[in-house]
C-alpha cells in the first residue's frame, strides 16, 4: 500500500482543486445575500479563479522544473489552503475575489505538477494504473462538488465550502512529505517573467473589459479601452515569446493547423458547455425556490453524462479521426445549449433543462477527453508538457471569458425581459444579484414577470453558448488535418489528461 501514497497526495491536491470550481455555483445566491453584493461581484468570485488558473498555469509548471515539482506542489496546497481559509472569514466581497485570486495561484500550483509527479513516481503498468485512478478520482469530484457545495451551504453556511479544504490540504501536505520524492528538469532555463506579465495583463483586462460590458455598454470609453489595454498586452506578450531565449509559450506551436484547431476549440467549448451555470443556479435557487442541495442535484445529469460518454468513447472511438470526436462533441456541446434555449419556457422548471444538460454533457465526454490527446499527437515529445499546459490554460482562459460573456448577456437578456413586463430595466441588477428570492417573499405577484425576465436572461445565454459550440465545432473540421486521430497519442497518459479534462469544468 505504501507504493500507492503518492497517488493518494496527488489524487487529493487535484480532488479540492476541481471540487473548489464546481462547488461555488450552488453557494453564490447565500453569498450575495449575506454580503449584499452585486451581479459583476458574483461573476469575479467564479471568474478570478479561472483567471488565475490561466495566467499562471506556464509559468507555475516552468518554476516547478526549475525549483522542484515537490516543492511547488507544496508550496501551492499551503498557498491554497490559506487562502481557502480567508474566503471563509471574508466579510466583503472584494476580500473573498481577492482571496479567490490568490486560491487560483495555489491551484495552478497543484495543476501544472500533478502529471509529472505522477509520472516520476510510477513507471510501466503502475503508471498506468496511476493514472487511470487519478483520472476515476477526478471525474468522481466533479460530479460530486455540486452535491457537497449545497450540503455545506443548507447545514453549515456558504463559508464552510471553504473551510472544509483545510483538513485536506492538511492531510495532503503530509501524505506528500511522507511519501512524494522531488524532481525537477535538469536542463530547465530561467523563468518568463515579463511574459507572464504581459499574458496576465491581457487576460485581466479582457475579461474586466467584458465583465463591465453589461453595466457600461459595449461601446463605452471604460469598455473599448480595457479591450485595448488587453490587446496591447497580448501583443507585447507574441513579441517577448518570439524574442526569449526561454518562452513560456514556443508560437512556432500554432504553425500547425491541428494545434490551432485544438486550442480553439479548447477556448470556445469550454466556455460553451460551463460558463452558464452560475445563471442557471442562480435562477433555480432565486426564482425556482430550490434550496442549494437540490440546485446541486438539477447539474448533476450532465456531469454523470460526460463522464460515461468520456468512458465509452476511450473505448469505442479509439483511433477515430480527432474532427470526428471533437468536432462531433463540439455540436452536440452547441445542440446541447440551444435545446435549453428553445424547451424553457415562463412556468418552466428545472426538468426542461435536463434534455439539455444530457446532450451537452454527452458533448463534452466526447470532445473534451481527446483534445488532450489530439495536441499531444500534434507536437513532438520535447514540447509535450508546454502543449499540455498550453491547452489547459486555454480552457480556463475560455471558462473566464465565457462568464464574462455570458453575464453581459444575461443582464442584457434581464432587462429586456423586464422591459417587455412593463416594469424598469434597473430591476435586472437587483434579480441578477439574488434579489429575485427576497422579492418574491414579500411581493407573490411578482412571480410571473420575474420568472419572465429570467427566462429571457437564460435564452440570451443558451444561445450564446450554442453559437460558441457550433463556432467551436467548425474550427475542428477546418483546422484539423483529417489524418489526426483522438487516440494515437500517448495513449494511457492521454486518457488520463483527458479524464481529467472532462472533469476539470463539469
């Protein structure tokens, strides 16, 4: 049993890693009511995570080559344990965004190092079992956070999501020292610093840029120059990696199509099949009257769906061309979406979702899974582990955009909804911040434009997210060369780097 300790370490830094993504969604409406915060608050708690995650998934895995994995995956359970603790005795919401920052820099930590520390400690056929275990684990807590989320928050209170990663990180802390042995890169060069600036200037921006969009206009003089900001940052990053000795990011990566095509769809399916939850769990709580368990239970089908699909296509699809699983997961990803759009209606409950929510999972157990191994058969061994990072941090990046998106959207669709009920569009902040709840207490009359207006608010992001997986789908059939196949790269590690992948946003 020893021989299997640093299995244990790993499978739990990543178990609080992925559960602290998905157990949010359900606590959001208890948040902004006990800290009386507003919608764009609530969108950074969920988004700053990713963000984090994003900007700092490279530069952590190029520091852990250098300095030692070990010491890095340490380092970010204690970073993270830490800052889950401030989360939970935050008392406003600009202290638990920040911590929720510094939650991501100890989690990118954790993310970047997993996979190599697995790999140090296990060789042949326990490798494989390594990594098929972590990736069970994984899938288990995703599905799992919804359900744990809204138990902590019915019996204990919001703030115990976060509390309860304490005696976590402190088991994994010492189950690492016990048994994890250090390794590092003996040929790894100095770290990219200004470039990892630059990327994370960009990022913020954008995403601030897009977050502010629903309350400034697209238009406004704050919005176009966060998007400028943000563009200049980009730029001067493409300008640092193709002038450093060391890059964070080697560009002569996107000279292929099949990379290209693969971190496209990395970005926009990701951001099509889980930037919407935090919506539609703050209408099954706020409008529906759903407690934080059962609004857990209602996104449970998609994640079982997802990860029974991601099962049988290992097994089924093996070898089949990438724009066949991507591409193929891709649309129903987007059908997925636009089923939801079209069969919720005024008067509608949580079961019109669920047909969708099944497709759509279906979608991600088929595309998601083989985007890891698609990038690793597209890029030579050598430049594998910065592919492999590449990829992840476009799909957070595409998360962060997504809620950005997304809310803008649904605020947009809020007030359009209000509009059409006679009533003031200024409304759309108070619902959209978990007003809708307290307003139906007190005024039962309200219900029916309320639930109109969030119907209109959800068809608006629905659709959005249908457009983002069918645009998604399209880049795989363009971009990726027909001979590239969803199986045929590194074979146990891909599986489990796509097990992971499913379960990293569902």
């Amino acid at each position: 049993m020893r021989k299997w300790l640093p299995l244990t370490a790993v499978c739990l830094g990543a178990f609080m890693l992925l559960v602290d993504v998905t157990i949010v969604t359900v606590a959001l409406p208890d948040m902004a009511a006990d800290m009386h915060t507003g919608f764009s608050a609530l969108q950074w708690v969920m988004d700053i995570y990713a963000l984090a995650l994003a900007a700092l998934l490279l530069g952590a895995g190029s520091l852990a080559d250098r300095i030692g994995r070990r010491s890095v995956y340490l380092g970010g359970i204690v970073v993270f344990a830490a800052a889950s603790l401030a989360c939970g005795l935050a008392t406003g919401p600009a202290a638990l965004i920040a911590f929720r920052a510094v939650q991501g820099f100890g989690g990118a930590a954790m993310f970047a190092t997993t996979m190599a520390l697995l790999s140090s400690a296990y060789q042949g056929r326990d490798r494989g079992i390594a990594f098929g275990v972590w990736g069970a684990v994984n899938g288990a807590a995703a599905a799992a956070g919804p359900i744990i989320g809204g138990l902590l928050t019915e019996h204990f209170g919001w703030r115990w999501i976060f509390y309860i990663n304490l005696p976590v990180c402190a088991l994994a802390v010492y189950v690492t020292l016990k048994a994890v042995t250090d390794s590092r890169d003996p040929h790894a060069k100095g770290l990219d610093l200004p470039g990892m600036a630059a990327f994370t200037t960009g990022a913020g921006a954008v995403t601030y840029a897009l977050i502010r969009a629903g309350e400034n206009g697209w238009t406004s003089a704050a919005t176009l120059g966060l998007l400028g900001l943000g563009a200049v940052a980009f730029a001067v990053f493409v300008l640092v990696e193709l002038r450093s000795g060391h890059p964070m990011l080697d560009l002569s990566l996107f000279r292929s199509g099949t990379f290209v095509g693969v971190m496209a769809a990395a970005l926009l399916l990701s951001g099509a099949a889980f930037s919407y939850l935090m919506y539609v769990s703050l209408w099954l709580q706020s409008v529906e009257g759903m407690n934080p368990i059962g609004a857990g239970l209602v996104l449970v089908p998609m994640s079982l769906a997802a990860f029974l699909v991601s099962a049988l296509a290992g097994r089924l699809l093996h070898g089949a061309p990438a724009r066949l699983t991507i591409g193929g997961g891709g649309v129903l990803i987007g059908a997925g979406a636009l089923l939801q759009a079209w069969m919720l209606d005024t008067g509608d409950g949580w079961p019109a979702l669920v047909p969708g929510l099944l497709v759509t999972g279906a979608g991600v157990g088929a595309a998601i899974p083989a985007l890891a191994a698609t990038v690793m058969g597209a890029v030579a061994p050598a430049r594998a582990g910065m592919a492999g990072g590449a990829l992840n941090t476009a799909r957070q990046l595409g998360m962060a955009f997504g809620i950005a998106v997304l809310g803008s959207l649904f605020h947009s669709g809020l007030a359009d909804g209000l509009a059409d009920a006679g009533r003031p569009r200024g409304t759309a902040e108070a619902l959209a911040s978990g007003g809708a709840g307290r307003l139906l207490a007190t005024v039962p009359e309200a219900k029916s434009w309320v639930e109109a207006a969030f119907v209109s608010g959800l068809r608006e992001t629905f659709v959005a997210s249908g457009v983002m997986g069918l645009v998604g789908a399209l880049a795989v059939v363009l971009l990726i060369r027909s001979a590239g196949r969803s199986g045929d790269a590194a074979k146990t590690g891909a599986r489990a780097a796509g097990a992971v992948a499913v379960s990293d946003r569902v």
